[in-house]
C-alpha cells in the first residue's frame, strides 16, 4: 500500500507539474490546487489506474436526433428484442457456469474429504486391533520384546493414519490455493476479492479498468472453484455475481476486446447506458445462481448494487433470474441420481428448514431483539477488524508477487490444521437412539453425524462443523429437530475459529466472498443463544441459529428487504418472516451507529469515487458557484473552432468534457456540451473545413454514423495534425450536446449532488444566475470528484468544524 500511495503522489504531483505548465489555466493555479485537490486514481485489481467517470447520459447532438427520428417502428422493436435476448443469455450462461462451478467444487471438496475419513478409517480399525489385543493378551506375553515391538508398531501405524489424513488434505488444499492464488497473481489480479465493490462502482458511474474482461472471468471461474474446494473461510457468492457481471459486459459489447464482433446489431449496445442495465441483469443472475433466490437476487441488484433503476429493468433482471432457476433446476434433476458425481444432492433448496413448525410468541420477542443486537454489534466489530487487516494485507501485497502467494498459502495451511485438529479437542457424542443407524454415526462427506475418531454409536460434533464443505456446515448448523447435537463447546470453538478465519481470508488473493463466511459465523452464535433459551423458547435452535446468519449480515453488510427474501427463499419457511424481518432492522440500525458498511469500507479503500445516496447535512451550507470558484477556470470551445486550439486544449487538459460557446453580438450563449472523445473523432477522421461555416446537416451523415459516436476514440497522442490543418475550423455544432444538465450558481451542493447521482451525469454544467454583457456565460463544470465529500472539505474546511459543534450542542 506504501509504493501505490508513493505511485498515487507522484502521478497526482506530475498531473500538478502538467498544469502549471498549462496556458489555459496558468492564472489561478496554484490556488486552486490548494482549494479543491481530487485524485482520479485509485486501487484496481493490484495496480493503481487512472479512473474516469462513465456517460450515462443521453448526449442528444444533432447526430442523434437524426438517427432516432428515422428508425421504423421494426428497428425499435428488434432493439427491444435484443435487449430481451440478452438478458436471456446472461441468465443462460449464469446458470451453465454457476453449475459448472458448484459442480466441480461439490466433487472436488467432497472426494477428498471421503480421503480423509478413509485414512481416518483404517486408523480406528488399527487403534481397535491394538485394543483388542491388549485385552486378550496374557500378562506373560505382554512383557516379551517382542509383543512390545509389535505394539508399539501397531501405534506408529494408527498415528501416521491420521498424520496421513493431515498431510492429504493440507496437499490437496495446498495446491488449490496455489492454483488460483498464481492465476489472479500473474493473470488477471482484478479476479482477486468478491468483485462486488467495482460493481457497485461501475453502475454508480465510475469505469474500472479490466474489471469485466474474458481473462478476468475465466480466472473468477477457476479461482473461486480452487480457492473454495480448499476449504478456505470464503464463499462462491460474490465471484458468482461478478462472473454474472462479466458475461453480461462481454455479451453488450460483442466478446473480448481483441475479437469483438462488429455486427450491426451488436453495436446497438456500444454504449455506456445501455451496457448498465446489461451488468445489473448480470449482477441479479449471479445472486440468484448463488443462492437460488430469483427475487433475492433481483431485489439485491436494486438495494445494493445498482444506482438507477426503472421497471423495464426490473422486468428484465427478473427475467435473467427465471432463466438461471429453470437452468439450476434442471441440472439438479439431471444430477440428482448421482450421475454427476456428489453434485446434486442438497436439492433447489439450499438450507431447506420448511419442516420445522414455527411458533413463537410474545415472549420470544426478548430472544429475537438480543440476536438483532448482537449482530448489529459484531457486524461493525468485524467491519473494523476486517478495515484494519485489509490496509495490513495492502501493505504485504505491495511487497510484490511472491508476498502475495506467500500470503494466500500460509492461510490455507493454518485454515488446514485448524480444521483437522480442532475436532480431537471435541469429546464423542453418543448417538440419539431415535436417529437411525445409517445416520448416525455418518462415515461420508454429508451428514450431520461425523464418526471422525470416536467409536461405534458415537460421533464428534465438531467435525461434523469443520470436516465438511462450507454449504454443508450451514446445513448441518441450520439443523431442525436435533437440540442435543452440538455441545456448547463445540460451537463456541466453531465460533472462534471462523471468526478468525474470516477476518485473515479475506483479502488474500484469490476469488473470495463474504456471504458465506458471515453466515457461518452468525449461525454460530445464534443457535448458542437458543440452546441457552432452553425450554424458555418455543423456537427450534436451527432457526435461531437462521436469525443469527440474518442478523450479522444485515449489521456488516446493511441490507434488509433483499436479505429477507433470499433467506426466505434459502431455507423455505414463510413463517420466520416476522421475526427475520424485525431482526434485520434492528442489526442494520444497530451497525449504522458505528461505521459503514463492508462494501462501503472497501470503496473507500480502494479510492474509488463512489457518490452516496444521501449528502452530507453541511452540503446545505455551500452553492455549487462556492465550489467551482476554486476550481481552475473553465475551458471553453466556440461553436466553429479552428483545429490548433482544439488540439492545443486535449494535449493541455484532462478534462472530458468542454462547453461549447456561441457568441451572438456582445453576449455569449452555451450551444452545449461536447465530449473529449468526439473532439478526438473529428480530428481521427479530419473533418476540417476551409472556412469558418455552419456545415449542412447531409456533410455530417455522410462523414459520421451513430455508431461512429458511441466508440472511444484513444487519446491526442495517436492523432497526427499537420502544420495546415492548424488553421482550418471545425463545426462542433452537430457533435455537440445542446441538452447537457445544468445548475444555477445558487443551488446547493447537497441538491446538486442528489441530482447528480441520481441521473447518472458525468458533467454538470454551472451556469450564473444572471446574464448579460461581461459575464461569462458559465461559471465551471462539476463532476464527481468535485461532489465527494473528502475533496469539498479540503477545500471548506469549516464546513465540518461548524457541523461538528452543532452536533456537540
């Protein structure tokens, strides 16, 4: 973290030295560098990349009223049909690959944890032969050197039975995490981590380099696989969700971007806006492949995730999730036969509590609001915790390539040796003579009785928690009908230990989420406070253990409406709505008295410049015309401009966007906005004109196609103008944006920045109050990073000062 901030400073300290070389902003410079400082840097994958900020607005220059104007009603309704058809394959593809994924994973984990009890197995049979032996032997032989050896080999061979069961499954875990730690290393680091933060970010309008590639996606899918069939504390949710983000970017733009395909129909989608709404279906897949939670995972995309929304989106993200449902299910009635392997067999619920009647009364109440609080609580707790390991793992991670590996193996080793090593602290549990004898012990990977290394008619209750796959243990946690099962030692170690596990799994490189770690954990403490509820309670210990899973996501993760139906939709019981809602309102109002949430946290430490919803309550005290006084002074363009200029202002500037001025007498007027990579498009195709003229509106169809502006035409440094070309002129009229959005002077910050945020702008025109002769007809242009909260207080310190003695009176 140390050489990416130097990396930050010494970029940001260049972009300074570059201006003040600037002719176009020389005057206030310095300034203004003082007053409003932002940094369009930030962390992605393992490399600091400049950011800009997406266009979602409709540019609406002359080019595209034309083309609006003349398609047929058959052209807008292909278009409404290719959206569909999208949204069906990105469901398609979400469902085939997350099958693919909890396929490999459920054969990968399951068979070597059947290893493992296998070894386990031969070394009860060895310690039962010594036992037997030892019973029966006369005492005369017993004290032979011989019958000595010969015991005492039998010990060594019980003893490297289970050292063998250790070392086969440290190895198997060892090179798993190996395999996807190298692979996010050396191939695409941005598939480190859940992904669902970028995601956040990419709808909110900030473009994150290589996030949404196909190498990305393929390390996501093979990462995550490895790094979850290591038995590592993380969960497949969140890589789901970006590989779901993944697919719907690359079927928007036609395939990676070296072999993008360039039919007509595809190009439709070949912009900003349209891409949006293409990654939010993609986003909802994920959740819903995750959880199966078709209505989680649309409501997810609309709480979490996503910025803007209207109904035909939402029509169309319920509609991915459909397809991916129809998909999860029929690969699972395929499966469930045992054709693929142990896949299949948990069934479309995944932690199905149905069976269990739910009574509760008033009473039940005071249990129910403790579980709120307690997770609300925690949740913050562990947000902290974790905020302090991250900025330590930045700082490993900085040390270069092989800190990193170095980093994800010595977690999978001590994930490892606690998870085979914990249970010998756990005493047997003879079993319930009402459970039948095939369930109890359980000698497989499933089952909510492991044998590990107790006797027949006995089990060990902790591994039945730790020697199983992470959607095994929730189910084995989540347990109806069983209060006897876990002894409170064992789920206080389970506690502990996952807690642990959580807050040093995260951040390390590899494909990771923070669904499923959460759940554990909370499970834990849940079904504690139910087995202390005793008879006092009249809910079942699996369903308090349910509430506890609910209560710390919401207070990490502050989610309520999404949460609540996809843990309705996980564990089948309609009847735990009341309660499960009530405590996840009171997790959510309990952690957001301490600290933000997760994905929040993450935002902030990667510096991405992420627009909340709601502004800070001193925002009110500052005008828009404040904040652009201390901004360098605009850059504008005249209507018809000459080539030098516009040359001389994108080799000078980095600004994306310039207004366009026209001068009617001795008052100057706004035609519009025109964006950077149209000034690029004009000079890339040399669309200059002898003289200073209006150019007729057939010129520019015949040079330019709305195809044309919707690209992203490179940068200045790839533009060849000759010495001649200097001199001639451009008509920017027909490229240029004659609808921007603008804010009089007089607005407030916090207004501004609502609207802002909420129709998705890139730049905000501030125009004066009042016009006339000598005022110029814009006074700056503002864009998300002049709306952050950090960057307005590095230039109105007091704003904070005063808030903060208002809050102290």
């Amino acid at each position: 973290m140390e050489k990416d901030s130097e990396q930050m400073a010494e970029t940001t300290n260049q972009q300074e030295r570059d201006m003040e070389s600037n002719s176009l902003h020389q005057p206030l410079l310095k300034r203004n560098l003082t007053a409003l400082s932002s940094s369009p840097l930030a962390l992605v994958g393992a490399k600091v990349s400049y950011i800009e900020s997406l266009d979602y607005e409709i540019n609406e220059n002359d080019l595209f009223k034309h083309d609006w104007r003349s398609r047929s009603q058959a052209q807008v309704l292909q278009y409404i049909f290719l959206k569909w058809l999208l949204a069906f394959l990105v469901g398609l593809l979400t469902g085939l690959i997350a099958t693919l994924i909890n396929l490999a994973v459920e054969n990968i984990a399951g068979y070597k944890l059947l290893a493992v009890v296998q070894y386990i197995d031969n070394k009860r049979w060895r310690f039962r032969a010594w036992a037997l032996t030892v019973h029966v032997m006369p005492p005369v032989m017993m004290r032979t050197r011989k019958y000595r050896a010969w015991i005492l080999s039998l010990t060594v061979r019980g003893l490297n039975g289970y050292m063998m069961g250790f070392l086969y499954m440290t190895g198997v875990n060892f090179i798993l995490t190996l395999i996807a730690t190298v692979l996010c290393v050396f191939f695409a680091p941005t598939a480190a981590g859940p992904g669902i933060p970028e995601i956040k970010a990419y709808l909110n309008g900030v473009d994150t380099p290589n996030m949404y590639g196909a190498t990305t996606m393929f390390v996501k899918i093979v990462g995550s696989i490895g790094a979850v069939a290591a038995g590592l504390d993380l969960g497949k949710e969140g890589p789901l969700v970006h590989i779901g983000a993944c697919i719907a970017s690359l079927l928007g733009q036609g395939g990676p971007d070296d072999y993008r395909i360039k039919w007509r129909w595809i190009r439709y989608f070949n912009n900003d806006r349209d891409r949006r709404d293409i990654i939010t279906c993609g986003a909802s897949s994920g959740v819903c492949a995750a959880f199966r939670s078709p209505v989680g995972g649309v409501l997810f995309a609309l709480e979490e995730v996503a910025t803007w929304w209207r109904s035909a989106l939402l029509w169309r993200t319920f509609f991915s999730t459909a397809v991916v449902v129809v998909v999860l299910r029929a690969f699972m009635e395929y499966c469930k036969d045992g054709a693929c392997g142990l896949f299949g067999q948990g069934g479309l619920i995944m932690f199905d509590v149905g069976g269990v009647p739910v009574r509760y009364h008033v009473a039940d109440l005071i249990p129910v609001t403790v579980i709120g609080i307690i997770g609300g609580v925690l949740g913050s707790l562990y947000n902290y915790l974790l905020h302090k390991v991250l900025r330590l793992y930045n700082l490993i991670n900085a040390k270069g390539k092989l800190a990193k590996i170095s980093l994800s193996l010595a977690v999978s080793l001590f994930t490892s040796a606690c998870l085979y090593g914990l249970p010998f602290l756990a005493s047997c549990t003879p079993c319930d003579p009402s459970v039948v004898d095939s369930e109890c012990p359980s000698t497989g990977r499933m089952g909510n009785f492991k044998q590990f290394n107790c006797p027949k008619g006995h089990y060990n209750d902790l591994a039945t928690l730790l020697l199983t796959t992470n959607d095994d243990a929730v189910r084995n946690i989540f347990s109806t009908n069983t209060p006897s099962e876990y002894r409170v030692f064992s789920l206080v170690i389970f506690f502990i230990l996952y807690c642990i596990l959580g807050l040093f799994t995260f951040g390390i490189a590899v494909p990771s989420g923070l669904f499923l770690p959460i759940i554990l954990m909370g499970s834990a403490y849940g079904r504690l406070l139910g087995m202390a509820m005793g008879s006092y309670a009249s809910i079942d210990q699996g369903l308090y253990a349910v509430l506890g899973a609910a209560s710390l996501m919401a207070g990490s993760m502050r989610m309520t409406v999404s949460l609540c139906v996809i843990f309705l939709e996980l564990t089948n019981n309609l009847l735990l709505l009341p309660i499960t809602m009530l405590v996840l309102l009171i997790s959510k109002s309990v952690g957001d008295c301490f600290n933000p949430s997760i994905y929040e946290i993450i935002l902030e430490l990667k510096g991405l410049p992420f627009l909340e919803a709601h502004p800070e309550p001193w925002m009110r005290n500052i005008t828009v015309g404040e904040l652009a006084d201390v901004k360098p002074p605009v850059v504008t363009l005249s209507g018809i401009e000459t080539v030098g200029r516009i040359v001389d202002v994108l080799r000078n500037t980095t600004h994306n966007g310039f207004a366009v001025v026209d001068s009617v007498g001795q008052v100057s007027e706004v035609h519009g906005l025109v964006l950077r990579a149209h000034l690029l498009l004009v000079l890339k195709k040399k669309w200059f004109l002898q003289e200073r003229r209006r150019t007729e509106e057939w010129e520019v169809r015949e040079k330019f196609t709305w195809v044309d502006v919707a690209e992203r035409w490179g940068t200045i440094e790839e533009v060849a103008v000759t010495k001649e070309e200097m001199e001639m002129y451009v008509d920017l009229h027909p490229l240029t944006n004659t609808t921007p959005y603008t804010v009089v002077e007089t607005m407030s910050v916090a207004k501004a920045l609502v609207q802002f945020r909420q129709v998705g702008l890139r730049h905000m025109l501030v125009l004066p109050k009042y016009h006339g002769h000598g005022v110029p007809p814009v006074v700056g242009i503002l864009t998300r990073q002049d709306l952050r909260a950090h960057n307005i207080l590095s230039a109105f310190p007091h704003l904070e000062k005063s808030h903060a003695s208002k809050k102290g009176r």
